[in-house]
C-alpha cells in the first residue's frame, strides 16, 4: 500500500548533495566508486559527475551471495556484476540507496572479496532507517530516518520523475 | 501426468528440467538471462571464480550412459556454485550387480543428495525417477535415449542469442541425424518456443522422423537449398553405429552430400555462425577448415555450457 513519504525527507538530489560534500575531501587516486544494483548504481552515476573526477566505477549484482536464496529462490532478475579495475589494494566506496538490516552489504563485501584484497571499503547511503541486523553501519549518510518494520522505502528512478523516493506499507 | 506437471511447481517455476517441450518461453529466458550473469563468474580478473549459491547441497552425477564432456561441464557447472559433486558411472556399479534404478536412486536420496543429474539410455528415465522423489530433490535430465537433452538446448540457444540476437530475427538450419537425435528435438522445441519464424531440418528421408513437420519446422532434402540463406546452421552428430546400419551408404557417401564443407557454407549468409553439440566426426558430418574455422562457434558452445548449466541447477535449487 502506498504511503505519504515523512516531511522531513529532502529529494534525492538534495541527499546526493549532501553525500559529495562528505566524501570530496577523501577520493583519492586509489579509490573507486562500487554502486549495488539498482539503486546504488544511481547514487554512483550521479555522485562520479559531481565529483568531477575520472574515478574508476564497478557495478555488483549480489544475487548470487544473498543469504535467503535457500528460503526465496534465486532472485528472478540478476544482472552481471562488473568491476573494471583492480580490487586488490583499492579503497573502494561501497555506494548503496537504503541501509536497513544490513544483509545486502554483508553479500556485497563477500562479492568483493571474491575479486581480491581491498585495501578499505567504505559505505555511502542516501537512507540509514535503522533495523540492523547485523554488525554494520554507514561511513556517510544521506539521513536518518526511524520507520517500522512494515514500512519499506526504495529509491526509484524513470523518465518523467528522475529520481525519487516511494514509501510503501508491507506486512 | 504430463512432463510439465512434473517439471513445474503449483505456481509455475521449474522443479525438475526433464524436457524442453512444453516449456513456457518466460522460463526459458529466465535460464538465459540467468546464465549472462554467471559468465562472469569466471572473468580473469576475479580471484574467486566461484559463487557461494549452493554452498552445503550435495549434487550426484548419475551416468548410466558414457559421456565425459557432458559430466564435466555439469560437475565444474556445480563446483562453480559452491556444491559438493558426486560423479557414479552406474554401468560400473550397481546395476551391473541387478539393482533397478528406483533401488539405485533410493540409495543415493539416503545419502541426503539434493539434485540428480541424470544420464540414460532409456527415454523418459529421468520423468520416472522425478515422479518417485521426495518433494525436495531435483532432477536434471541430462540426456535420455532419443528423447531429450534439455541443457543441451538450452546452450546452443543461449550461443545463438549471444551471437545472433533476438531469435525472432532468424532463420536458422539443423542438420544431419534428426531421426536419433535427442539434441535436435531440444533444439526444436526451445527454437519454435522463443519464437524463431523459421527453423529449417536438413536430412536425407532416412534420417528424419516420420511427423517432424508437426513439430512446426520447414524440411529439406538438399543441404544447398537447406542452408541457403540462413543465420546459423546446427549441425548434428552422426553416430557412428549408424553408419554401419542399412540408413546410410558410407561415411564418405554422407560427407559428399552432407558434411559441411567451406564450398556449402558460403550458401549460409556471410555472418551465419556454425554450431555443433560435440563430439565432432570430423571429415564425415563437418570439415576441418569449418569446424576450426573463422565462423565456428563450436568451442564457444562448450564455454556457455557451463553458464547454462549453472544457471539451471541455480533456479531449480532455489525453488
């Protein structure tokens, strides 16, 4: 069911703005931009043209790490993953739409590991809204949100709205 | 029971892959679309080439019939997703010492396998054992006499695509051994069902099934008309036990009106690829200069295979 989104939640843009601020200061030239499919992908594209720097940029698809595959089957829709640089020795920012239980950025670092040694990996979210269920939290945030259990928000993007956020109720 | 009542869940996904007919094109492409991503599981520049999907599932390779190749693309196909692999060649086993196969199957299920993969002479081996399962193993049908060769199929579908595109774009010709060819009814099956406007079979009339224009393809007598024009041409295996049969004259006979030579493929259109399911009779169904040539796809198939293969044993252990 769709909901209202909370008043106090800026646009994506505003968020990705926020994002460049705190993570200017820190790209070096032995970073690389990592987004997770498919939001993070966005964040990634839009973050590299207004950071201005020609910084490597890799796509993951963790569909073949998830820890729910014995319960749910394998997700219907994988794409390939896709790092176009060196991993080992590569301080990587993780790119990412919503942090929540924290299980998407457990595959993820599995997945990059399964490509070499980093020498760091940081996380970049536009939404932390709570509900870890595992030891893992985000380097750079967006914002904060606190939602319910039962209340979802993901990133989407098209045509006539670019990007945007929709909130829905799932029991 | 039909095949497909056997092979799908309530809700429509694929619980056993035992045959391409009848299988809906939304499955068909999942497999393929599923396949691209595991591609790269093997890229050069990973460390790790292998997935953790089907970490702690034990999956047995069950050959009742020889075939290395098959067995191993489907063993490395298994390992590459993290399950441990049982190989047993049955003709060196039990059956030899009287068990029937439902006793053999029984057995292994105890040693707690989760899939089979299922080699057989006889037709409809790897339906009989998917119906006396429990409800958690899963079979794959790894050939089954004259009957099938799903992930065969699959591969040679999942090569097309990669080379040629859409399938509803091509015209595309099999060639050779239709009659005892379990890879050619696969191929029909999944070609008409992915929608290719024209799947032409190119036989000698002793080599051919009596209704295989029901099976909605164009047949030809004469490989030159055959294969004129078309996007890729998929040669088939000629067994060698039937050349020594009354079907045929001799293998030389058979090459000079039905082997691929370079002369015959310039028929095809100049970016038409050449395909074959292995293992080539060279000089007999192909030449060397085409089987080794600019426009074979040959080794490439045998690549994709394991994609495929990985991408089947991943969905089936995921529903």
């Amino acid at each position: 069911m769709p909901m209202q989104l909370p008043p106090q939640l800026p646009s994506p843009e505003q968020l990705i703005d926020a994002l460049v601020a705190q993570i200017k200061p820190q790209i070096h030239s032995d970073c690389a931009l990592v987004g997770i499919h498919t939001g993070g992908v966005w964040i990634m594209d839009a973050l590299a043209e207004r950071l201005g720097a020609d910084i490597p940029r890799g796509v993951l698809d963790i569909a073949f790490y998830r820890d729910d595959f014995s319960r749910i089957g394998l997700h219907p829709e994988s794409k390939p993953s896709h790092l176009p640089f060196d991993v080992e020795d590569r301080r990587i920012l993780l790119l990412d739409d919503v942090l929540y239980t924290g299980r998407t950025i457990r595959a993820a670092m599995n997945l990059l590991f399964d490509y070499g040694r980093p020498a760091a990996i940081r996380l970049a979210v536009l939404v932390d809204r709570g509900g870890r269920e595992l030891p893992i939290q985000a380097d750079y945030v967006g914002v904060k949100l606190d939602l319910a259990a039962d209340e979802h928000i993901s990133l989407e993007n098209n045509e006539s709205e670019g990007l945007h956020f929709v909130m829905k109720r799932k029991p | 029971m039909s095949a497909n009542n056997l092979q799908l869940t309530d809700d429509g996904r694929l619980r056993h892959l035992l045959t391409l007919d009848g299988l809906p094109a939304r499955i068909l492409n999942q497999i393929l679309d599923t396949a691209a991503s595991f591609i790269t599981v093997t890229d050069a520049d990973r460390d790790v080439k292998k997935v953790p999907l089907l970490r702690g599932k034990a999956i047995f390779n069950i050959f009742f019939e020889n075939s290395t190749r098959t067995r191993t693309t489907f063993e490395i196909a298994a390992k590459r997703l993290s399950a441990d692999v049982v190989n047993l060649n049955i003709n060196a086993s039990s059956q030899s010492k009287g068990e029937t196969l439902l006793d053999t199957i029984a057995n292994l299920s105890a040693m707690q396998a989760d899939m089979f993969i299922v080699r057989h002479a006889a037709a409809g081996a790897g339906h009989l054992i998917a119906r006396h399962v429990e409800p958690h193993i899963h079979i794959v049908n790894a050939g089954d006499g004259r009957c099938s060769h799903p992930t065969q199929g699959l591969l040679d579908m999942f090569t097309l695509r990669h080379y040629k595109g859409p399938f509803h774009n091509l015209r595309v010709a099999i060639v050779g051994d239709v009659l005892h060819s379990r890879v050619a009814r696969s191929q029909i099956h999944a070609l008409t069902t992915l929608g290719c406007p024209e799947v032409r079979v190119v036989a000698p009339k002793t080599l051919l099934p009596r209704d295989v224009e029901n099976l909605g393809v164009h047949v030809f007598h004469k490989m030159e008309e055959g294969i004129k024009d078309v996007d890729a041409v998929l040669m088939l295996r000629l067994q060698n036990e039937r050349m020594r049969g009354s079907r045929l004259p001799s293998a030389g006979e058979y090459y000079k009106h039905w082997g691929l030579t370079p002369e015959k493929l310039k028929l095809a259109r100049p970016d038409a690829i050449v395909m074959h399911p292995g293992p080539m009779n060279r000089g007999v169904e192909i030449d060397s200069a085409v089987a080794d040539g600019m426009q074979s796809v040959i080794l490439s198939q045998v690549t994709f295979g394991i994609a495929v293969r990985m991408a089947v044993m991943s969905i089936l252990a995921g529903n």
